[in-house]
C-alpha cells in the first residue's frame, strides 16, 4: 500500500513490508541528514509545521528533515500567537493551512485533535503527538535506530526481548513503538510501570493478538535482565493534573543498575527530553560515556527517519537514490566527540 497523499496519524498504519522500505530508504538518506550529501527532490514545497504543545527534537528535526529535502518551512508554536486564541476551531485551522502548504505536522495536547484536524483537510497530516495518544514518527525513528544497532550487532529485529520502562500510561511514544514492535515476529516485551502508570490493556491484548509474548512488571531490578532493549520514558507530568506522582528511586536508570542487571550488548534508549533534576528518577547522565546508550544515535536516526517519510507521503520517494549529489561545505566527520565506534563499520 502506497503512502502517497496519506495522513499518518498512527503507527499500526505502517506493516513489515512498509517499514522496510522506510528503513531502506532512510539508510540512503543518513548522509543527506548529515550533511555530506544534497538531494532537491522537494524543492519548491511547503511544509506547516504547527506545534501547539512543548518540543525541540521533533520539530526541529521534522523542519531540518524537510528542508534537507529541498523544501521550505513555514511554522507555528503555542497556541497564544495563532487564531486558536481568537475561538477558532481546528477544523477551520486544517482548511485554512492546507492552503498555504503541500505537508502539515501537527502537535497538539488534546488526543483527537489530530483526527478532527486531519478530516478537515486534503493535504497530508503527520501526527507529531496528539497529547497521551500515538506519536507514530517518534516510533517509526525508534525502530529504525534498532534496525541500525541491530544491524550493528549482527542481531535480527525478529525474536527480541523490549523492556519499555517507565510511564507507559501516558508516554504517547511507547503507545506508537509497542505497535511497531508487533509487525516483527516473536518478540517478548516486558512493560515495566508502577501499577498505576502501566500500559493500556488494549495494547497489551494488540500484541498478545499478533502472537507475541507479553510480561508486565513493576521492577526494573528483575525485568530488565537478558533485555536486548531498555527503552525508558520520562514520568508524563503534564498528563497528571494535580494527582500525586508514584515513581519511585527503582525507577532511576543509572550506571549501577545498569552495570548489575544489563547485557553487555544491551541498547538503552529514550526518546528524551530525559528529566536531568535532581529526583526526577529517570535515565541517568551517569551513563553518557557507556557505549549501551544510544540515545544521541537515536537523536541522529530522527532525521533520515522522517525524510524517508515524508518523500513517501509526497511521492518522490523513487527519484531520491538518482538525485544525490556531494555537499560542498564543511562538515565534521562524526557529530558527537563519540560518535566514531559506531559510524566506522557502517557504509556511511
Ligand atoms: N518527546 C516525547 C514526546 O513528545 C517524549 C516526552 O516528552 O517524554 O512524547
């Protein structure tokens, strides 16, 4: 199935075959992403990037990827400066935009706003998080990071133990991964919550459905051991209102657990913002220099990651290979002081 003109509102849209092609897509694209080569393929297209919720990676990743495929971006954030403060609906919003745009992304607090949003208009929506629901680009960049460790580690994608850590109740990112994950075979994911944070049970039941194995815990000490994958999130406290908030110090990803519990081989990741104040009880920094953590490959993977998409949703996916030219400019060879290891073995 074809993703051109399509809204990607979720991630259950994309099966095997299509993350695949994604995937083969966004490895060609890594030098684009990093600056060493050029492609033009959407030159003279728009992009609306409209985030009326709180965010660095994603929006900048998602105008970086567009313009590195030779279009242009117009932009709106908060809800202050646009005419949603003024009592205009988001249905008239769509329509409006779709006009000054060939591609929208859209963040949003509110879980249906994307699909009142997207109903309203012609023009592709891409779904940057619509409050606790789905945040399907995070999970599509998530997964093809793994394809790229695993690649790195001689591992297959099939047969993988996923340990997903934290508040998987309202952290939209897991909702989108734990859907991706069940397009592979024989995976075992463990959901490590506190009770009340757990995962939804109709995610739970989706990936039990498709034949995988399912375990739910309550204590990283225990569950992430033989974990090929610790992915873990930061507590939703924006979800939360006033409730109090049940995390506790078992929670906090650091170097001891890490060194006590995981495998040497292990990939820990995040989608970040990872909460660095002190008692935030989330991934630690104290395991920057630990080569398991992956979080700024996992960063880097976020731009050739929506570019493959994006080329898809606009049609010119198959005019990319032929268009790639070098970059002229300067560039270093590696962006993180660390980043060498895991470039070197790599075609790029
Ligand atoms: N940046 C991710 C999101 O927007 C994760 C997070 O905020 O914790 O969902």
């Amino acid at each position: 199935m074809s993703l051109t003109g399509k809204h990607i509102l979720s991630s259950d849209q994309f099966d095997r075959d299509e993350l695949e092609r994604l995937f083969e897509l966004a490895d060609v694209l890594v030098p684009v992403a990093r600056g060493e080569q050029v492609t033009r393929v959407l030159e003279g297209a728009v992009l609306a990037s409209l985030f009326f919720e709180a965010s660095t990676r994603t929006r900048l990743s998602c105008e970086s990827a567009f313009l590195r495929l030779g279009g242009a971006v117009t932009s709106t954030t908060g809800t202050g400066v646009t005419s949603i403060s003024k009592g205009e609906s988001l249905a008239d919003t769509a329509r409006v935009v779709g006009g000054y745009c060939d591609l929208v992304v859209m963040r949003h607090p509110e879980v249906n706003s994307i699909h009142e949003f997207a109903a309203a208009t012609n023009v592709p929506v891409v779904n940057a998080g619509n409050g606790a629901g789905e945040h399907p680009t995070q999970a599509l960049l998530d997964t093809f990071t793994l394809h790229r460790e695993f690649g790195r580690l001689g591992k297959t994608m099939d047969g993988r133990r996923i340990a997903l850590v934290g508040d998987l109740l309202h952290g939209r990112t897991v909702h989108s991964l734990m859907k991706l994950l069940t397009r592979y075979e024989k995976m075992t994911i463990v959901c490590v919550a506190p009770e009340e944070l757990g995962m939804p049970a109709e995610l739970l039941e989706l990936a039990e459905g498709r034949g995988h194995q399912v375990e739910v815990s309550d204590q990283p000490g225990q569950a992430l051991r033989e974990a090929d994958v610790v992915y873990a999130t930061r507590l939703q406290t924006e979800r939360f209102a006033d409730k109090p908030v049940p995390y506790s110090d078992d929670f906090r990803i650091d170097r001891s657990l890490v060194e006590r519990v995981c495998r040497e081989d292990a990939v820990i990741m995040h989608p970040l913002p990872r909460d660095s104040r002190p008692g935030a009880n989330d991934l630690s920094a104290d395991l920057n220099q630990d080569p398991r953590l992956a979080i700024f490959r996992q960063t880097d993977a976020g731009i050739p990651a929506r570019m493959a998409l994006f080329a898809s949703v606009l049609g010119v996916a198959d005019e990319i290979r032929g268009s790639l030219r070098e970059a002229r400019w300067y560039r270093p060879s590696f962006t993180g002081p660390d980043d060498a290891p895991f470039y070197r073995n790599s075609t790029r």
